[in-house]
C-alpha cells in the first residue's frame, strides 16, 4: 500500500502526518526541526512513500534539501494554496495543518514550487545583506537630518562620500550636539564601509559571471539587476516559455471577472519584491536616462505617449523580465535594432 505524508513546519518542532492511499491516518508525530529527525520517522520500512509535502517557507529550502537527499520524494507546495485548502478546518493546530498537507499530497491537489539551488540561494543572501545595510545607513542619515533640523541646522544636498563631512561643519562649536551625533555618524560609517565590501564582492561575482555579462548588454541593466535576475529565476528552462515570467514577479495587470463585471486593475505585486522594484528601476531608467536609441525605448515612449509614463514603466520592467529569459535561454545578447542579428555566444 502506499503512503504519503505531510509535515507543518515551525521553528522548533515538525509535526508529521503519514495517512494510506485511502485517506486513513497511520501515524502523527512531533520530532525536532531537523533533517535528519524527519528523514527518521519518514524512512522506517512501514511506509512506502509516494509523495512528501511540505509548505514553501523561511525554513522549506534547507529541510527540502537535506531530506530529497535522503531519498524521499520530496515536494515543496505553493503557500497560497496550501493556506485556501486549510482554511477549511475549523480547528488551526500543527496536527491538523500536517494531516491537511498530507491529505493535499494523497488527493494530488497542490501547485509545487521550485526550490533554488545553493548557489542562487547564497547570492540571494548577499543580495538581502547588501540592501539591509544600505537601507539601514539612509535610516541614519535621515534620522541626523530630522535631530539637526530642530536646531535650525539644514543639511541640504549632499551625497554620501561628504554626508560625515558636512555634518561635521553644521555642528561646529556646539559640543552638545556633537556628543549626540559622533556616534550616528560613526555607525553610519561601519555601514557604509560594510556595504561596500560587499558590493565589491557583488561585482567581482557578476564579474566572472557569463549570464550577468549577457543581461547586462540590455540598456537600464546593471550588475545588482542582473545578479538578482538570475538569483530569483535560478533555472530558465523551468517556465515553458518567456511571457510566463512577467506574472510570476507581479508584473501583469490583474483582472476580476464575474458575471457581466469585468475589471483589470493594477499589478498584483505578487513574486519576488526586490527584483520587480529593481526591474521598475531599470526601466525607469532606460526610459528617463539612457541616450542612446533603441527599439524598446522607442516601444516605451509610444507606450507611455498613450497610457502615461507611470503604467509605461512598469510595462517595461514586465518587457525587460521577458526579454532577459530569452537572452538567457538563447545565450544571445540584446538587440538594438529589429533587424540586428547577434550571434550566440559560445
């Protein structure tokens, strides 16, 4: 007979259900949030497993690694969907989240997702690590901005490299406020200075990376755009075709249908949030910035002469998505003019 099995993680504890394939529970466990522990329960010569589910999450990519290693037949399900099919119990506890997955895996009733490979997982880490820094050292300097701005001290436009220095020459002669603001100003700094380790260590990837070069070759693209791009997709071939990648990142009007009602309303900002603000960067970009002509300027401005340059914009970060799958797929590089054929590379 076989068998299958769901498992609710949690930080500590994994509650594991394993039912036959006519709906009956053979056994309900808790073991601790670790591979080796589930891959325990799941291997005794009892079962003959089928299919594993457990729910996309902060911990789904290392157990799904550990324990497809192991030899299970490991699925990673879709969280929306996982939640719409539980939400049918009246009772929320682990023990009836498991047996709801396993009950999912037994009926075949889930959308599964990709789980990315170790190297897209540690650049999408150093992606995260590089932004948070950032973000951090603006909050600060945002915050010395608002402290001195009570004070009637305005910093006015200044760049980053002479922000200490300018701070500097407002609090001048008031040792108050340098007591107060020394310290901002030099965690700033490590901030900064840790920051641009690891963007050098961003370029020098994206570097000796031939992908990121190929992408790169599309004007608005840079190395972070690139590098998050092939971070967040991870494997071209997995979307049957390239248009499909603009609804995965959220970049497709949504539409409700029913009855006689019909409305498409905005993006529904679904997908990974820091490539689609990254790609509306980029396009942002290539639309306002860029100088040089080309046929998806060109496509750009006539789009945003008929619909406004906001919805023009993200039209083109959906374009631009597109568009870089098929460079990646082909191994091709961007084309400036229809008629421009490049060759493949390699």
């Amino acid at each position: 007979m076989k068998h299958c099995a769901g498992l609710d993680v949690s930080v500590k504890e994994t509650a594991i259900c394993i039912v036959d394939e006519k709906g009956t529970v053979c056994r309900e466990v808790k073991v601790l949030t670790h591979s080796g522990d589930i891959a325990r329960v799941l291997k005794e010569t009892a079962w003959r497993l089928e299919r594993v589910g457990l729910e996309a999450g902060p911990l789904s990519q290392w157990l799904f690694e550990g324990l497809a290693k192991a030899g299970l037949p490991m699925i990673c399900i879709e969280t929306r969907h996982t939640k719409a099919f539980l939400k049918a119990q009246v009772n929320k506890t682990d023990r009836n989240d498991a047996r709801g997955i396993a009950q999912m895996m037994r009926v075949n009733l889930f959308r599964p997702v990709h789980v990315k490979t170790l190297t897209s997982q540690k650049r999408r880490a150093l992606l995260t690590a590089r932004k948070l820094l950032k973000d951090k050292a603006i909050a600060i300097e945002n915050d010395i901005r608002g402290l001195l701005r009570n004070f009637g001290l305005k910093v006015g436009k200044v760049g980053a490299v002479k922000f200490e220095e300018r701070i500097r020459e407002l609090t001048e002669g008031m040792p108050d406020l340098v007591e107060i603001v020394e310290p901002l100003l030099d965690a700033r700094g490590k901030l900064r200075q840790n920051y641009a380790t690891l963007h050098r260590k961003l370029l020098a990837i994206v570097r000796d990376d031939e992908v990121c070069r190929q992408l790169m070759s599309i004007p608005g693209v840079g190395p972070v755009v690139s590098l998050a791009y092939t971070a967040t997709i991870d494997i071209p071939a997995r979307f049957r075709n390239s248009k499909a990648v603009g609804p995965i990142l959220g970049l497709t009007p949504a539409l409700h249908e029913s009855g006689e009602s019909r409305r498409v309303g905005g993006i529904p900002l679904c997908g990974d949030g820091m490539l689609r603000t990254l790609l509306y960067e980029a396009a942002q970009t290539l639309l306002t910035r860029v100088t040089k002509w080309s046929w998806l300027k060109a496509w750009a401005m006539d789009v945003a002469k008929r619909r406004g340059q906001q919805k023009a914009i993200v039209a083109l970060a959906r374009r631009l998505a597109v568009i870089m799958h098929r460079i990646w797929s082909d191994g091709t590089q961007f084309r400036w003019t229809r008629t421009e054929i490049m060759p493949v590379a390699g």
